[in-house]
C-alpha cells in the first residue's frame, strides 16, 4: 500500500514546505510533536541511521494518517533500495550520491516499476561530488526525477575542504548551481539549514523546501541552553556569595 | 570486580541538572545526554511511554557512561517499581508519600537487607552483572531514592522522612505548577532536607523557572522533556520561516 504525497501537492504559489531529519526519535510520538510544532515533513535516514525500513513504513503511514510528509533517504540508490521502500509504503526518495543523468534513470525505472501508482512516486536525486554537479543539468532534466539536493559534506570531502575553515565557503557555489539546474528543468529544489539565518537566506533566494536541523540537533540546542541558564544562575550567586564575604 | 558508582551518590559541591524523558523510546538518547554533559536523566514513567525492558537498556546504557538515569514512578508499590530497580535503574523518584510510615514502606522496598526487605535473585543490570553473591549493603549504598512529599504532611513528618536511612531526596508535590505557593513549599522542603543532609529535588519545564527553584534551594533540577524541547526547538524555526515569507510577499 502506498501512502499519499503531499509533496506532489503541497508545493507552488511561492509555499515553503519546511520539515526536518529524525535521526533517533523513530516513533509516532515525535511525528505528532513536529506536526503540532508546525513542520510539514519529516525525513528517515537509513544511510546513516540504523532505522528498520518496517519502522519506515509504519510511521509513514502513521504520518500520511496525520498530515505530515515524510521522505526517506535508503541506504543507498541502486534499485534493490528503492523497491524495497517502496513496498515499504514509501513514495518519496532522497536518493543519495546520484552521480550522472544515467544513475537517475536507473533509480526513476525501479520506483515506477515498484510502485502501484508512478505518478505518486516522488524523487529527490542528491548531488554530492563534483562529478555529480557537472552533471547538473543533465541530471534535472531526466523525466521523473522531481527535486535535486546537495550533499555539502560529502561534497566538502570530495572537494577537500571538509572540516577546514574555508568548508562553507567551499560548497557554497555548488548551491547555487544546484537552484539554477533545478529552476532550468523546472523542478523542485531542496536546501539543508542549520540555522535562523540560514533559513532567512534560503527563503529570501525562494528555495521552496527547507530540511531544519535534525531531531537530535534541536535536543542538543534545547539542553545546552538550558545548561547555559543554570550555569549563569550558579555564577551569579557565587559572585553574590564571593561579593558578601568581601 | 569494580564496581559503577553512582554519581548521585557521591557527595555533590554545587546542585545538579538533569533532564526528563517523556518516553523512553531510544537508549541511545542516553549518549546524547551525556555528550551535552547533564547530570542525571529522569525517565518518567508516569506515562505509558516507558515500558520497563527499554528503561532498562537505556539505563544499562547510562550506567556504563557515568550517567545517572533515575525512574519517575506513578505508584509507591514495589511490584511496580521493582522491574525497573532490578533493571539497572539508577535510582527512583517516588510520588505522593503521605506519612512517614509510607516513607518507611518506601525504604524497605528499595533496600535490600537488614535496612529494607527488597528482593534479590542472581546478577544483573542492577550489579552490572557482577560478582555473585552480590554486595546487597554496596548496592544499598549505591542506589539513589527520592520521594514527593504530599501537601498534607506537617514540618515535623517533613524532618522524620528526611531522616530516614535510605531516603536520599525529597522534594514537594508535582502537580506541574511553579508559581509562588509551589516554590514556598521547595523552599521549605528544602530547607528541612538540607538541615538532613539530604538532596531537594524539583521540575521545571521553562528555562525562567530554573533561577528561582535554585533560589529556593533545589539541590536537583530536572528541566522540561524531550518532546517539549524538540516542540518549541521546531516552533521557533517555523515561526521565522513564516515570518520571513511574509517580509518576502509584501517586499
């Protein structure tokens, strides 16, 4: 059984769909509190997360059933892949380390083929070397592929700047390029964002999908600010303390 | 043998900050806790959200980072609390203890003999699967125990519980408020723990709440829950992408 696409819909007019990575919280629990947060989408990774593709499919299902998106991004985007999360229930792909217009193809055939509906498949071909971005256009243009995405830190990797300070800077043309392949064949585009300004900068440059920081992210954020209150608290009073025994 | 030490055990110089977990789904949130460098997890199985054999990897998991993992419980029976004890949980939080009799109750099962009555079988999560026959008075020494006072107890039943050997904290009713008449009763539980030596341990879910529980002299703070954190984390992201669409409309 397939689940519906709300990216098939829920785009145009100048909507921005934002959603998140859930990298650990797997459960409907955290769809619920995303949705209530206001997020559109979420996305399951099993390229890096050990996330059973059965688990997949019932939070799709469990997400189609509350009106929150949800992508997957298997673990690879050969077709055995593909077509297992497809009959997962999962009609929408973030296929990792598309490489050439062929790679697309390849990917396109096997989730049509798999799926009970093609026109409900939905595809999102992640460029992530410099070989995948001189492919650009050609890549955007196959039929079927929907949306493009970078990988910045594999590409920061291919390119040899990951981890040095000059690794933002690095990848930064390669977005641009991503947006203008993608506004040439016409299709969707897709930016990571780790931060408010980051968010103001995509939207202000009309990227009509948003992927928030990640599940685990946002915790980290959340406790450390709450660490950097009570450590302030304590500093205080000891100051207080210190200051009255003087 | 060497054995994990609980580090809410240990004596403390300065009070400590932990943080709730809703629903114990993952113990791999456990690593994460520990990488932000909190002091203590509290799951909070006052839901249904924590079936007792996740709790216990999370807390094997915790365990053998140093992270302290306490069980928030909704009932006082040891039929309840006892799975999760005997699965390596580093501690209980204990709700709604009416008497110092109930006090009593509470100490003999979550000790195991001659200070309590609590039951014991072969190694496990609960020694790190340690030496056999176990250390019941080390264990004893090493599991932490804290009890929510209900609000019909007097000063002087206040001070008696606080006494007891094998109560480690005590803290005043959770009924989800913060307001002044709540932190008149931190402060006054407080103040009959510290006299005890004991530890004051309360909830917070608002960052501005954490100064004045401090104020009142909580020596542990459990903040908010997981779902909260990601829930207003995410909110705040879509509010500002909604309100920089709307900038870019009317630009």
């Amino acid at each position: 059984m397939s689940v519906a696409n709300p990216f098939l819909s829920g785009l145009g007019a100048g909507r921005v769909l934002i959603g998140t990575w859930v990298m650990m919280l797997h459960d409907r629990q955290t769809l619920a509190t995303v949705k209530r947060a206001g997020l559109d989408f979420v996305r399951l990774d099993m390229e890096h997360t050990p996330v059973p593709l059965r688990v997949v499919g019932d939070l799709a299902r469990r997400a189609s059933d509350i009106g929150l998106g949800l992508w997957l991004r298997p673990t690879g985007a050969q077709p055995r892949f593909i077509e297992a999360a497809i009959r997962a229930g999962i009609n929408t792909l973030y296929l990792p380390q598309i490489e050439d217009a062929a790679a697309a193809e390849r990917a396109v055939a096997a989730a049509r083929s798999a799926a009970d509906r093609a026109e409900d498949v939905h595809i999102t071909a992640m460029l992530e070397s410099r070989r995948a971005f001189a492919n650009a256009a050609e890549i955007a243009a196959v039929p079927g592929v929907d949306c493009l995405a970078i990988g910045p830190a594999d590409l920061a990797q291919d390119i040899g700047t990951y981890g040095t300070p000059g690794e933002a800077a690095s990848v930064e043309p390669y977005k641009l390029l991503l947006r203008a392949a993608a506004l040439q064949a016409g299709k969707q585009w897709e930016m990571g964002t780790w931060s408010l300004g980051d968010i103001a900068s995509w939207v202000g440059r009309g990227c009509p999908i948003l992927t928030h920081l990640t599940d685990t992210a946002v915790l980290r954020q959340g406790y450390r600010e709450a660490q950097a209150v009570f450590e302030a608290v304590l500093a205080r009073r000891a100051q207080l303390t210190e200051a009255g025994h003087a | 043998m060497s054995f994990r030490l609980n580090p809410l055990k240990q004596t403390a110089t300065r009070p400590r900050l932990g943080v709730r977990v809703d629903a114990a789904r993952n113990p791999a949130l456990a690593a994460l806790l520990k990488a932000v460098e909190v002091d203590y997890v509290e799951i909070d199985a006052r839901s249904a959200g924590a079936p007792a054999e996740t709790v216990s990897a999370s807390a094997l998991l915790a365990r053998a980072l140093g992270l302290p993992l306490v069980v928030a419980m909704a009932e006082l029976d040891r039929e309840t609390f006892g799975p999760y004890l005997d699965g390596g949980a580093g501690g209980l939080h204990l709700p709604a203890v009416a008497s110092v009799m109930a006090a009593e109750a509470v100490v003999a099962a979550t000790r195991y003999g001659p200070l309590g009555s609590r039951s014991t079988f072969e190694p496990g999560p609960q020694n790190d699967y340690a030496d056999d026959p176990q250390d019941l008075g080390w264990l004893n020494r090493n599991l932490y125990v804290g009890v929510e006072l209900s609000t019909v107890l007097a000063p002087v039943e206040i001070a008696a519980i606080a006494a007891l050997d094998g109560i480690d904290a005590i803290s005043p009713s959770d009924d989800g408020e913060t307001g002044e008449a709540w932190l008149s009763g931190l402060s006054k539980v407080a103040a009959i723990a510290a006299g005890a030596g004991k530890l004051a341990f309360a909830r917070v879910t608002r960052l501005d709440d954490i100064e004045p529980a401090l104020r009142a002299g909580a020596t542990m703070i459990t903040f908010s829950d997981e779902a909260t954190v990601l829930h207003d984390g995410f909110a705040r992201a879509v509010t500002f992408c909604q309100d920089r669409l709307r900038e870019r409309v009317f630009a």
